[in-house]
C-alpha cells in the first residue's frame, strides 16, 4: 500500500527526512514513533502531496506522489488526521463533515450514512448540531477522525492521534483505532506514545530524519534485549553477590534492596544453576522474576545511540 | 475545473462568512452609506430648480462610487479566505482533499465576489430609489438608470470587485495574519480607485465610453492577475511556512 525508497527532504540546509525506505503492506496498522522534528510529520505530509519530497520515491497504492494525477487520485483514497484537528468552529459538527464529504466526493446518501455512522460510534452523534467552537479538545478530535474517514479511506494517515487528549478521550479514541484495525484498513500512525504504539501497531519503526529501525513491537524488544533474571531474598550479602558473579552463565550481577538482578542469555537454561548456587552460598530465595526490555528501551536505546554518533 | 467542486468552497465559505459578525456588518454600512446618506445630502443641498444636465453630471460622479464599493468590500471577506482558514488550521485538510489550486482559488473567490456585488447592488437600489424619487417630485422625470450607470453597474463595478478580490485572495495565500491581509488588501485596492476617481473627474470624456475604457483596462487585468494568483499560490509554501 505504500512504499518509498530513499525518500529525502530538505527545508534548505536542514534535512528533514532523509534516506527514508519502508513498506508498508495492505491491511497493516504502522506506527512512527520518533522525537519532536523527527521528520514524522514530514513524511505523512510527503504521502499525502502535500508537500514535494527533495529526491527518493514514493508510491501509494501504485500511484506516484511526483504526478499531480496521481497525487487527485491518492488524495481520493487517503483519510489524514492531521496534528491540529483544523475544524471550522463557527460550523456545526455535521457541517463540518458534510462539507468534506462533498469535496471527497461522496454521494449525498453515502454521505448522511457515513456522518451518523461515525458520530455515533465515536458516542458524539446527540452533538451533531453543536457548533464545534463550544466542544472540548477530545471531541474536536473524535470529529477530526470522523472526518477523515468520511469517505471511506483504504489507507489513513493519523498524526498524533492522541496528543493533548485526557486518558478516557484517550482510550476511545484508540479503541476506534482498534476497530478500524479490525476492519482490515491501512493505518499510519505517528506517535509519541510508546504504550499506544505497542497496543496498535503490526510494526513500528523509528525516526530521527533517518529510519533507526523497523520490526514487530516483540522483535525490536527482543532485539535490543539482555534478558534479566530477578532473584528475591530474605536478605542479600556478599557472599551470595561473590556466588551469583562467580557463575559463567551470569554476564553481570547488581543488588537493589534484597533482589539481585543477573544478565543472563537464556533464563530457561541459566535459572536452575543460579538458582542452585545462590542456595549453597546460604540465600533464601523467595521467588525468581524476569525483567523484560520494553518498547521504551528499545526507543531510548535507538534516539541515544543516533545522538552519541 | 470543476466548477460544482468550487461551488462546495464557496457555499462553506458563506456558511463561515454569515456567522462572522465584523464581516457582516461591514458589508451592509458601506453600500448604506454610498447608497442612502450620499444621495441624500446631496440631493438636499441641490434647490429644485437646478438643471437637469447638472444634476445628471453629479449623478455620473456619484455612480462611480458604486465601482469603489465594489472594490473596497473585498478588502474585507477576501482577506479572510486563505488567512481565515490559517487562523482555523483548517487548510491542512482542506489541501488533503482532492481538489485543485484552481478550483479552491475560484471557489474562495466567488465566496468574496457574490456578497460583495449583492450588497453593492442593494446600495444601488437604495440609492437609484432616492434619486428617482427627488427627480421625479422635482423635475418629473427618473434619472436613473441611464447608460453610463448602467455601465458602471453591468460592467465596471462587477470587473473592480473581481480585481479586488483576485488582489486579495493572492495577499491572503501569502500572509498569516488577517490584520496583515486587510492591511496590505487595502493598499491593493487603492490604485483601483484612484483610477475610478480621476477617471470620473475627466470631464473631456463621455461618461459612458470612460466606462468603457476602464472597463476594458480592468478586464486585462483581471485575467492577468488570475494567472498571477494561480502562479503564486503555494500549497507548500502555505503549509509549511505559516506561524
């Protein structure tokens, strides 16, 4: 659905995107998490037409972002939610989407359906005639994502989704976002949010002008992962620590309060050895915990490494 | 272009335009002004016996306040259309939807074109009303509309306010402030009327044929600048440049 290879921007001397090579598959739900001027809005804006990529290809369902035809026709089939939900305030609720029903080009039918479809799952259909200026942020936003999906988009582009929204807001805007998933459509998202990432996406990759990485949640956190094994006792001492170092399956060994946490390759294999010698060294073991690497690490690992170099 | 798509803008625009109080009444207290208070302390300064060429001749100079109304009203809701939608941040998804440069421009134009005239054209009323009436109770006759007004009607005002909108459109694409656009907007307009003003003080030319050749010149014009509009209108440049 898309693909873009070397897709590069610049705004004069400062690269925005550079070097950006992704596909992303029919039906598949990506996320782009990445810092502030990372380059993500850029590369939504660039897949959309709305701005001129510097050099690079890109494709949207085979259609060329170069070719202004092309860029009617992927305009057509692509819902955007944008950062700022960009609603007329003087307009009510069902204006607002009706207007851009029309400019999609959606039967007047089609049109009534799809309004009180969408208002109604997003729980905001009693508003429709409220004027949108006297809304709160998370309704505006629930009607910015009604809007982008108007007409039936096979691909759609959210851009923050969540930003700025209180946690209930938060949570039906997501689980929306999980319908929508289930539904089978294409979703892009860009976010923040390293939890929202993980719940939503297929794969996620991240951004800091260049792609630092791409993967399944479960394989970039396995990836960067020294898998820990967390052993909780009565009481810890020097000689259990001088055990537990002195095993070579233990790559390193600290204590924090009455736990010691062990790097160790394969707990499954590891554990019952350490577990052993911990008991001879005289530890009472209370019991044995894994400590698992998250998307966070993941994340803080990739944007530190890229600020190092 | 497709002039129904252009049409969508333009109804969404009224829409806005209508709830917006300061536009609103702008709109109705000029033409009121031109076309009720003028007239009348005119006409009220004239004794009844003035002579029917001197009141005609009065009259061609006060028609041409009619093109100036054209032209001034834009300043107004034009500079509203791409300014206003920045201010809402609304022209990100309006650029995401698939239309194009011209059919967005054309509709945001008519959106300014089709009240400023409306309103242009009830100052016209109002005003054609007084002055037939004061003739008619005076002199027996209705002065209006003759051929230089309806000339200035027909033609040169419809031609001032299109060129003041297209004026307009184009300072309000490349501005981010609607204090800004007004500002620069009404310096736009300005040689408009100055034209309308010396062109109505020329008095070795018929009234009617100096419609004419003006509204030859504005015709030019107006083409001229909907290129320029078009050339200078920046999709890019507007999203990623505003503040």
């Amino acid at each position: 659905m898309i693909e873009t290879e070397n897709l590069t921007r610049k705004f004069g001397e400062l690269t925005a995107v550079e070097n950006l090579t992704l596909k992303v598959d029919e039906g598949e739900v990506f996320g782009f998490l990445g810092p502030n001027a990372a380059g993500k809005t850029t590369t939504i804006r660039m897949l959309c037409c709305l701005i001129a990529k510097t050099s690079g290809n890109a494709r949207i369902a085979n259609l060329n972002v170069d070719n202004p035809q092309d860029c009617l026709e992927i305009r057509k089939i692509v819902g955007v939610l944008p950062e700022n939900v960009g609603l007329y305030d003087s307009l009510s609720a069902y204006k607002n989407l009706d207007f851009y029903g029309k400019l999609y080009e959606v039967s007047p039918q089609r049109r009534q359906e799809n309004i009180k479809r969408l208002l109604s799952l997003l729980g905001i259909w009693e508003k429709r005639d409220d004027l949108v200026g006297t809304f709160s942020k998370g309704t505006k936003q629930k009607i910015a994502i009604a809007r982008a999906l108007i007409h039936d988009p096979k691909l759609l582009f959210l851009d923050e989704p969540t930003a700025n929204l209180d946690p209930e807001a938060s949570k039906t805007v997501r689980d929306f976002i999980l319908d929508l998933k289930r539904e089978k459509r294409t979703i892009f998202i860009n976010t923040h949010n390293l939890d929202e990432a993980e719940r939503l996406c297929d794969r996620i990759g991240i951004l800091k002008t260049k792609l630092l990485t791409i993967g399944a949640p479960g394989s970039l956190e396995r990836d960067v992962q020294t898998r820990k094994t967390v052993v909780h006792l009565q009481r810890v001492d020097d000689q259990i620590i001088a055990a537990a170092k002195k095993l070579r399956v233990v790559k390193d060994a600290r204590t924090v309060d009455n736990k010691i946490v062990l790097d160790v390759d394969d707990p499954e294999r590891d554990n019952p050895e350490i577990i052993r010698a911990l008991i001879e060294a005289g530890g009472n073991i209370q019991f044995v915990t894994e400590l698992r690497s998250t998307l966070e690490d993941v994340y803080l690992k990739m944007i530190r490494e890229t600020g190092a170099s | 272009m497709r002039f129904w798509k252009a049409w969508i803008v333009t109804t969404k625009d009224f829409s806005v335009f209508r709830k917006n109080k300061y536009i609103f009444y702008s709109i109705i207290a000029m033409p009121l002004m031109f076309g009720l208070v003028f007239p009348v302390a005119m006409l009220m300064s004239l004794p009844a016996d003035t002579p029917t060429e001197v009141v005609t001749l009065i009259l061609n100079m006060l028609n041409m306040y009619f093109a100036i109304i054209a032209s001034i009203l834009p300043t107004v809701i034009a500079s509203y259309s791409f300014v206003g939608e920045k201010v809402e941040k609304s022209l990100e998804p309006l650029f995401a939807t698939p239309t194009t440069d011209g059919e967005l421009l054309f509709g945001k134009s008519l959106a300014a074109f089709l009240p400023c005239m409306l309103a242009t054209y009830i100052g016209a009323a109002v005003y054609v009303t007084i002055v037939n009436s004061w003739s008619y109770l005076n002199m027996g006759v209705l002065l209006l509309p003759n051929l230089t007004f309806a000339m200035i009607i027909g033609l040169v005002a419809p031609l001032a306010c299109i060129l003041s909108v297209e004026g307009n459109v184009i300072v309000s694409s490349r501005v981010s402030d609607v204090r800004a656009a007004q500002q620069i907007g009404s310096l736009i307009v300005l040689p408009i009327i100055l034209v309308l003003v010396l062109g109505s003080t020329l008095e070795f030319i018929p009234t009617d044929q100096l419609a004419l050749i003006l509204a030859g010149a504005m015709a030019i014009a107006v083409v001229v600048l909907f290129f320029l509009a078009k050339a200078t209108f920046r999709r890019e440049e507007i999203l990623t440049k505003w503040k």
